[in-house]
C-alpha cells in the first residue's frame, strides 16, 4: 500500500488537499489513484482566476489507459497551477504528493476542509476498496 502522508486530507474520489495554513490549499490525486491509471500523457490545469466548487471537476489527468476528471475538494479561487506538468505530466506518477500538485486554491470557505477524509479514514476507504 502506498504511503500515505500524515498533512494531508482526502476525498473518496482519491484526490488530496493540504492546508496551507495562509487560506489556500494545494491540490493533486492521490498516489494510489495515480498508480490505477498508469503512465499519465497529458494533465488539463484549470486557468488562474477560475472558480472551483468543492466536489466538481477542476482539472482532468490523461494516461494511456485512460481520461479522469479531478474533483476539488474545497471551493475557491485558483490562485496558482504547476505549469510544470505540461512538459512533464509523469511527474504525477512519480511524486503524486510533492512535485505533483495539481493548482492552489484560496479557500472561500474554511470549513469545507473538515468534510475531508484524514490519512486514516483514506487508508480504511483504500483497504475496503481492495477487498
């Protein structure tokens, strides 16, 4: 089972939010749902400006397997993108929770963070989806 950091809230679709603690959150998907789509070609980033919606699609990651939407776990404002992973989307694969964030949102509402999963509560989410 991957390693799943401790800083880090989940939703059940498998992405991830870590609190900044300046207002914003930073974004990406998990490393487990990294590895069940494979090699990653290609990653639609939302636009700096754009409004995201707590569990509505934000950005859609592209393997060679498939297309997945990526849903937002907060609403906001995205304040920033990894342009990065335009030249290089495998860098999801290969550090889902590091250098394969997604964007950066400032929080129009701090209390959706606490309808997130913790690490534990993905970690039992991840073991029921295995059995």
């Amino acid at each position: 089972m991957s390693e799943i950091p401790g800083d880090l809230k989940f939703l059940k679709s498998h992405e991830w939010a870590r609190v900044e603690g300046n207002g914003r959150v930073t974004i990406g998907i998990s490393d487990h749902a990294q590895g069940l789509l494979g090699d990653l070609v290609y990653v639609e980033l939302p636009e700096v400006g754009a409004e995201a919606k707590s569990g509505e699609a934000i950005a859609v990651v592209e393997s060679v397997k498939a297309a997945s939407d990526v849903y937002s776990p907060v609403s906001g404002t995205v304040v920033e993108v990894n342009s990065a992973l335009a030249d290089k989307p495998e860098t999801i694969n290969e550090d889902a929770y590091g250098d394969g964030w997604l964007c950066v949102i400032e929080l129009s509402n701090k209390e959706e963070v606490n309808d997130l999963l913790d690490p534990d509560d993905y970690a039992e989410l991840l073991e029921e989806e295995d059995n």
